[in-house]
C-alpha cells in the first residue's frame, strides 16, 4: 500500500500539520486509487484543513473537532467520489507508528467513511520528520491494510516509510557501478536500482534512452511502442540491425535484445501497443517516472494525462531539424520536466488546443496533417536523451541542488547549447485541476 501526494500539497500539508500550537493540527486529504501491478497506489487529490475555530478544546491529547467540519468534507469527497485520509503529525525523527488512541479512532472513523463512499479507499497516517506510517480501510473489505510508504513528488522523489532513513545495512554497489556511485552514492543506485522507467517511443530518442538505463541499472524498464522495424529507421534507432528490416522485428523485442546484452540484471517488459490503449495504460501505471519520446503532440498529450492521473514525472524529449535555404539550418530540442504539482505541459503553454487543432486540420486527431518525414540524426538524439537521463537522475538520486523553479531546457544543435528557460506557470490550469491524481473512474452503479 503506497500513497503519493503530488509536490504542492505536499507542501502545505506538512506547514499544517506540524503547526505550533495548543492542540494537535490534522488534514484531510481527499483521494482516488489505482491498481499498478500487484500494488494498491493512493493518490492525494485534494487536502481539505480546519479553521482554528472547527476544532474543540479537550483535556485529552491530539486533536478534535466539531461535526460540522466532518460534514463539509465528507460532502467534498461524496462530491468528487474521493476517499479521505486523516494526517497528523508525530515530532520523532527516524521512526513514527500511530499510537494506541491513533487505531482506536481509525476503526471507528474509517468504517463510517466507507459506508458512504465505498468505492474509495479511507485511512489514517502519521507523519514524522523523516518517516511515515498509516492504515488504510480500502473498498470491499473489512480487514485494515498497512501503508508501506509515502512519496512526496518534488524535484526529487522521497519516499516516506516508518522506518524513515535509518539503516539497516550498508548497500553494498556492484563493481559495475562503483564509479557510478561516486556521484550519486551507495543509496543512489540502491534507488536506481529498484526504479521502473517507463520509455514512449523507441525511435532515434527513446532507443538512446534504453540504451543509458541498461547502463544506469534501473531495475526495469517499461517499453511502449506498437512498430516494427523498418529501414528508414535503422540509421537512428540504436541496437536495429538489417536483419530485423528483413524480419520485420517489432521494435519493443529489438530494445529487450539490446537491454539484454548491456545488463542481464535490467529486466525490460515489451510492451507493443500505442500508449493510449489499455494494455499500454496498465504497464506504465507501474512506473515511477515516464519518460516521452514521440512526435506529435497529440500523444504528448495522451501521456501527460496519465502521469497527471497516477501522480508519475514525466521527462519529456522533442527535436526538430528545420534545413533552410542557401545551406541554412535550424536544429532545436526540448527536455521538459513535469512534476505533478508543480507544472504540466499545458501549464508551460506547450500544449494548448490551438496547437493540437493545428497538427490535425481541425479534424478528429485521426487525421494527422504533416505527415512528410522530418530529418532525424542520430547523434542530436542522442545529446536530447543523455539530458533526460540527467533529469532521471536527479528525480531517483538527487544528485545536484534543489530547485523549486519551472524550466524547460531548450536545445540549439547549431550552437550545440543547452539552456535552462525559466517559465511562468498557467494559474488554476484546468488540466491539472481536473487530471491531477484522478486515478481510476469509479462509475455509476445503475
């Protein structure tokens, strides 16, 4: 049972709870779910807090408040068809667990919540300074589940678990990675290690990038694409041979080859489907990060939406070679980053119904306008991935400084340069407010 609460309301929800002040405070967060593999993943949508005057001043420890404020937000959640969860705040540092008072009124909380919201899963968890812990009632059964961990999304993923950051044993790096770990440390590939990537596309960019998580040592890599090989694609698309153009090899067996042959621990799971369909949409729920490697907007679209849903990063690759007149040239990329939380690609105004009415003609988005092949070279793919899987890196391992800012990177092959261009986000983006952490529908019973 793991819980992930995209990166703003992680915010506010520990400036709430871990207030100063006469009482305990809580929060409650309104929340969807979704099976990924054999996993039940909770997804915060919403935190709902009291005002100073909801609570009730008691002898006893911890917090109380008024019924009115339960009613509020069970109407929100009936509203939205959310489930809720109850945070609070212990002030330990390396472990916390909830107290003896903690699971007495959770089990008499959570029943009451699942009666009205069935469909919806209802917990209650505790947060520590580096650690987190928590039951959960989910929908149909009786029996109460524990929370394994929490993430909180943010430049960096952390995972929250109740036996916080203590050590239990010095991971000990595989001589293959042992230079690898001086930069990102023992824990760093330990994370690396048990991280699933899901890749969209394996042409010229999303080959380049198999090829560097073979090398990095995740520990499975998702790799979506429904195409076979064909000889157009073989100078840019790496690990394709000739013989696959004869046998007309699909790509995803191409990448699990290659895969094999760099690193037997990696495992890779083909997937050949468009990312849009269902069998597609249930491999890469199981991803911790996606990265994108397709070329029409469209689909940047479709994946956006998804990680959006299941609160997953999404590192987005694009490069477009423009030959001009008189020798001229135009050669510019794009690696964005979107952080449930913080920003979406409709939020950074790179996607907009303008542009995707634009790709179409107007017409249903069966129809593609533009469907002239665009120069692709290998080596510029190349250079776009290798600074994905630095933004990889730093989502798994947080191996360089912090930063809170919005930024695309904008790629000049002429110039061979890579820069950061700080974006102001879109406010109250509607994608977000109604994509974020939506999880599965939970449909009308007729």
């Amino acid at each position: 049972m793991k819980i992930r609460i995209p990166e703003n309301l992680g915010i506010s929800l520990r400036k709430e709870i871990f207030k100063r002040g006469g009482h305990e405070y809580v929060a409650f967060a309104l929340v969807s779910h979704t099976m990924a593999g054999n996993e039940i993943l909770v997804l915060v949508k919403d935190i709902e807090f009291l005002a100073e005057q909801e609570y009730v001043e008691t002898l006893y420890h911890g917090a109380h408040w008024r019924g009115s404020a339960t009613i509020r937000i069970l109407n929100r959640a009936l509203a939205g068809k959310l489930g809720i969860l109850l945070f609070h705040a212990h002030e330990y540092s390396e472990s916390v667990g909830l107290s003896m008072d903690d699971v007495k009124s959770a089990r008499e909380l959570l029943p009451v919540y699942q009666n009205l919201i069935p469909d919806r899963p209802h917990g209650s968890i505790v947060i520590g300074h580096e650690s987190a812990a928590g039951i959960v009632l989910l929908p149909g059964e009786d029996a109460i589940s524990e929370v394994t961990s929490v993430r909180w999304l943010g430049d960096v993923m952390r995972d929250w678990t109740p036996h916080g950051n203590r050590k239990i044993s010095s991971p000990v790096v595989p001589a293959i990675y042992s230079t690898q770990a001086l930069l990102i440390g023992s824990s760093g590939q330990r994370k690396l290690s048990h991280t699933k990537v899901a890749v969209v596309g394996l042409s010229g960019g999303g080959s380049h990038v198999v090829q560097q998580l073979s090398h990095l040592g995740v520990g499975e890599i998702i790799a979506i694409d429904p195409d076979i090989s064909e000889e157009d694609n073989r100078h840019r698309v790496i690990g394709m041979t000739k013989k696959d153009i004869r046998e007309e090899t699909p790509k995803v067996e191409v990448m699990r080859r290659m895969a094999r042959s760099i690193n037997d621990e990696v495992a890779l799971k083909p997937v050949g489907h468009l990312v849009s369909e269902e069998f597609a949409i249930t491999e890469l729920k199981r991803a911790d990060v996606v990265i994108g490697c397709v070329d029409s907007l469209h689909a940047r679209a479709d994946i956006q939406a998804l990680c959006l849903r299941y609160l997953i990063p999404y590192v987005d690759i694009g490069l477009l070679i423009v030959p001009g007149e008189n020798g001229s040239v135009s050669i510019g990329g794009n690696i964005i980053t979107s952080i449930p939380g913080r920003a979406c690609l409709w939020c950074m105004r790179f996607l907009s119904e303008k542009k995707l009415a634009e790709e179409t003609g107007g017409k249903p988005r069966s129809y593609f306008q533009g469907t002239e092949k665009q120069a692709q070279v290998v080596s510029f793919n190349g250079l776009l991935a290798s600074a994905a899987m630095n933004e990889l890196l730093q989502l798994v391992t947080g191996f360089g400084p912090s930063s809170t800012a919005v930024s695309i990177k904008k790629f000049d092959g002429v110039s061979n340069t890579l820069e950061d261009w700080k974006v102001e986000p879109l406010q109250n983006c509607p994608i977000c407010r109604t994509e974020l952490a939506a999880g599965d529908p939970v449909w009308e019973k007729l």
